[in-house]
C-alpha cells in the first residue's frame, strides 16, 4: 500500500517562499506509470491542482501558478518537493501530495497524503 | 469558479438514491477526456471513488456508480448511508486551460 507524507513549515511569511516534501513509502517514486503530484485546498473551498513531476523530472504546472512553483524530485531518498515563491495570504491552504495514476482516458489521483495546512501570515 | 460544474449540495434520506452532476464542456469532458470522482469526509484527505467515468477501486462498494454522456458526468449512490455523508469532487482535463481541473464540490447530507 503507498503511503505518502507531507513535511514542511505551517507558517509562512508573505513574500517568501513556501516550501515543502513528500515522502513515498510503500512503493517506488521511479514506477514508470505514475507521477507525483500536489493539490491544495484553501480553507472551505474546493481542490486546485498545482503539479506533478515524473521520475525523469519531466514536470507539469498548473498555468495559473507556473511562474511561482517548482516541483523537484529525489528518486534516491523516494520523495518529492514544491516550492511556491511570493506567496501571499491567498496561498494559505491545506496541501496534498499525491500519486498521478497515467491512464489513457486522463490521469487522476490515487493515492493521496494526509495534507499539511500552511498559512501565510506575517 | 471551475470549468467542472457541480451543484453545492444534495440530500437524500437513508436508503435512498443520491445523484451529482458534473457539468463541463467541449473543451474538457467533451474532447473524450474521463471524469474521476472523490470522496473527501470531513477533516480527511480526499480518497479516489471512481476513476475512468465508471471504474471503481477495490474497496469501493457498489452502491457508487458513475456515467458519463457528452459534456456531462454523474456520480450515483444507492441505498445512502449516514457514512457516505461527505464532499464529493469530479476531475478532469481541460484542453484551453492545458490543466487537471476539479469541480467545485457537492456536500452530500443524508438526512
């Protein structure tokens, strides 16, 4: 059963950059079906997807944050990070690392952690 | 506001049938790409419940099933328990955003 684990601050300043892990167990991070994603909630509302990197490091960004993310991946220690630069308070939110299942019809999320609130507050 | 349209809430009765639409368009559910749906219970990470329009994981009981027609997806559940009461996401691809979009969320109350 994979397992994942989100780690990082819970407070961050605004401007700054947030940065978080995810830590894979229970499976490999280099399975040639799958990549490995984030999506965040902020609080009450809906999902965003903001990412996902293959093990080659090939990634894809949600257009609307694509300048400010960068999803990086260690495939020796099975863990993935992000990183969110010059967040506001608009950024706080619950984030989720997830596994992206590749399927024909369009990928989807089948394995998710628990998620981490970060809020971004001076 | 997303490309995934869903009502904010359904209800039904213990026992009964519960439905949520989730409505997209031509450049999404439309261009052939699947729905998937979550299951997020209160204060829990979502869970996958349906992948591929009508797939689901093992674990999923039989009362959720899934359909999709043209621009359009549904998520059915039969014989609602007080359990299943819940937020529910469908998901997709859209080609003009080049993004994985969510719907915007259904709260499932059984009364």
């Amino acid at each position: 059963q994979v397992q994942l684990q989100e780690s990082g601050p819970g407070l961050v300043k605004p401007s700054e950059t947030l940065s978080l892990t995810c830590t894979v167990s229970g499976g490999s991070i280099r399975s040639s079906s799958d990549y490995w994603g984030w999506i965040r909630q902020p609080p009450g509302q809906g999902l965003e997807w903001i990412g996902f990197i293959y093990y080659s490091g090939k990634t894809y960004y949600n257009p609307s944050l694509k300048s400010r993310v960068t999803i990086s991946i260690d495939t020796t220690k099975n863990r993935f990070s992000l990183k969110l630069n010059s967040v506001t308070a608009a950024d706080t939110a619950v984030y989720y690392c997830a596994r992206v299942h590749a399927f024909d019809g369009g990928n989807y999320f089948d394995y998710w952690g628990q998620g981490t609130l970060v809020t971004v507050s001076s | 506001q997303s490309v995934l349209t869903q009502p904010p809430s359904v209800s039904g009765a213990p026992g009964q049938r519960a439905t949520i639409s989730c409505t997209g368009s031509s450049s999404n559910i439309g261009t052939g790409y699947d729905v998937h749906w979550y299951q997020q219970l209160p204060g829990t990470a979502p869970k996958l419940l349906m992948f591929g329009n009508t797939n689901r994981p093992s674990g999923v009981p039989d009362r959720f099933s899934g359909s999709k027609s043209g621009t359009s997806a549904s998520l059915a559940i039969t014989g609602l328990q007080a359990e299943d009461e819940a937020d529910y996401y469908c998901q997709s691809y859209d080609t003009s955003l080049s993004s994985w979009v969510f719907g915007g969320g259904t709260k499932l109350t059984v009364l």
